[in-house]
C-alpha cells in the first residue's frame, strides 16, 4: 500500500490502512444488522464524500434495506466554510421508516446539525447517524446521536476513502493525513 499521497499541491501520509477500514466498516455493518434487522431501515448516504462508505457499509449490514443519496454541503478547501447548501436529491417518503444517515466525515457537526431537523420534520421511526469519521476537537454540537463512528482522528485534514481535497484523492482505498500544517 502506498505510504503517501499527492492531491493538488498538498502532500498527505498514510493513517489509516485499507484492511483497518474494513475490519472496522465490518464490526459497524454488524452492529446495525443487530439493531435493524427485519426493520428494513433507509441507508442515507450524504454526497459526494460517503459513496464508498456508504456502498461497503451496507454490503456489511447484509440485510433488506433501501439505499438512496442525498448532497447537502458545500466546502472548498482544507477549512469548512460553514456554509451549506438546501437538501438536494430525497425523493424517499421517511414517515415512520428507520433512517440512517450516512456520512464520510463529523467536523463542526455543523452540516449534520442543519440536516437532522430537516429529515426528522418527515417523522420518520427512528433516525441515527454513521460517520465514517469524527473529529471530537472539531465538534460543535455535542447532542448529535453520533451512534455509529468509524474512527475518532485529531483535527487535520485528510483524504481517501471517498474525501477529497478539491476534487481529488477521493479513489485512495486508505486514508492519509495533511503532512505539517
Ligand atoms: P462539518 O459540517 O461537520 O464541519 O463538516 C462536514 C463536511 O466537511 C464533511 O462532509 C466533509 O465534506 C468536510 N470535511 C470536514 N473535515 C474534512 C477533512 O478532514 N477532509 C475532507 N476531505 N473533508 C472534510
């Protein structure tokens, strides 16, 4: 596996391996088979970031589900702007579904925190949330049901595994962290 990465102008390193994501997306995938089982839960997944987690999550839930995509933010460069667009793309009914949400990384939670009023106004059973990634340091709202998270990383940017530093780097089946800085 390579041990760095190119994106743009930026140098990353190696942090997290291909196999230790998919032992740990493995050990989420069981964990939900647990709670929703039989529930025939919606798998949300937030664009562009998650396709990958999103597609090797449920593939590890194993179970009857729907699986839709929904794009919500826009963030340019290695700091998030705060700004968000509308929810683009929900055409599932969610009234009395189980709703995961499915997102590649939690930063501020600032994204999250906009989006779960908007999906919980359709009354849907049940909503959680699995994060790929979780920034603590970075985190604003401490009340988010951060239920499912893949790995807890320090406050740096990375990439891999569907993040991308301005449209690049998203292919990498490893995650790599932003060397200095
Ligand atoms: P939040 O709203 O939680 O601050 O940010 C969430 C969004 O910011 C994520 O969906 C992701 O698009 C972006 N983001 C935050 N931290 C990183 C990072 O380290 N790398 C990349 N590629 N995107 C990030």
């Amino acid at each position: 596996m390579r041990q760095t990465a190119q994106a743009h102008d930026l140098q990353f390193e190696l942090y997290l391996s291909e196999t230790a994501i998919q032992v740990r997306v493995s050990d989420l995938g069981k964990a939900l088979q647990q709670r929703y089982a039989q529930q025939h839960p919606i798998f949300l997944g937030i664009l562009n970031g998650a396709f990958m987690f999103t597609a090797d999550l449920v593939r590890a839930f194993g179970e009857e589900c729907e699986v839709a995509f929904i794009k919500v933010a826009s963030y340019e460069g290695t700091q998030s702007t705060g700004e968000i667009k509308t929810l683009i793309g929900l055409t599932n009914d969610l009234q009395n579904r189980h709703v995961i949400v499915v997102e590649d990384i939690v930063d501020t939670g600032n994204t999250m925190a906009r989006l779960m009023p908007e999906l919980q106004a359709q009354q849907p059973a049940s909503i959680a949330l699995a994060t790929f990634l979780l920034k603590p340091d970075a985190l604003l709202h401490p009340y988010l049901p951060l239920d499912y998270v893949g790995f807890e990383i320090p406050n740096k940017f990375v990439i891999g595994y569907g993040l991308d530093y301005n449209g690049s780097g998203r292919q990498l089946a490893a995650i790599y962290q932003l060397i200095g800085h």
